[in-house]
C-alpha cells in the first residue's frame, strides 16, 4: 500500500499543520482505524512522536500523518479532509470502502 492511495486535503493539509506547530518539533498525526461506534469501526486521530517502522507515512506540505499496517486497509482509496460548518470544524474521512455510516460520520461499516 502506498500514500497515493489515502489522499490528505489541502485544507487537510494546513489544519493538520497548524496542529503540529503547537505541538513541537517531531510531532505527527496518526490516523487509525478500531472497532466501535455505532456503525462498527471508527475513525482515531492521535498526536504521534514516533513511528513504526512498517507506517504508512503521508507528508503534504507540513502535514505528517501516519497510518498503522492494520488500518490502511479499512482508508484505502480515501480523502481525508477538514470541513468548517454550521455544526463545527472536524476532519471528515472520504471513504470508498465505507457502505454505511453514522449520522456524525464518525463511524461506519464495511
């Protein structure tokens, strides 16, 4: 699996960004997958300091995002994007593999 196939926004990009500034020198987002949520699996999002050595590693710009062998798999093929709305400001994962999800779009079945 490679990084051209989870694709990170441009807003993505410079939310994520802004995120790592203020968390200092080293600091990265993971992006997991994990079973929950009333869909069944669930999006995590986590600041990281270290990764493994067999992550996927997605740099755009000053975004750094890494994903765990487990759940690349479950985003394959996605957009991860930010969204700024009437209910609030989130990141919102695109998902092609998804069949149903959530009314908050934070979990979702396959």
């Amino acid at each position: 699996m490679t990084a051209a196939n989870v694709v990170i926004s441009e807003r993505a990009a410079r939310r994520i960004g802004e995120i790592l500034k203020t968390e200092g020198e080293g600091a990265m987002l993971r992006i997991s997958v994990e079973g929950g949520g009333c869909s069944g699996f669930q999006y995590k999002f986590d600041i990281e300091r270290a990764k493994a050595e067999d992550d996927l590693v997605i740099a755009r710009d000053s975004a750094v995002v890494l994903v765990d062998p487990a759940s690349v798999p479950f985003l394959a093929g996605s957009e991860v994007d930010f969204v700024d709305d009437l209910i609030g400001a989130s990141f919102r994962v695109v998902n092609p593999n998804a069949t149903a999800s959530c009314g908050c779009g934070t979990s979702f079945s396959i």
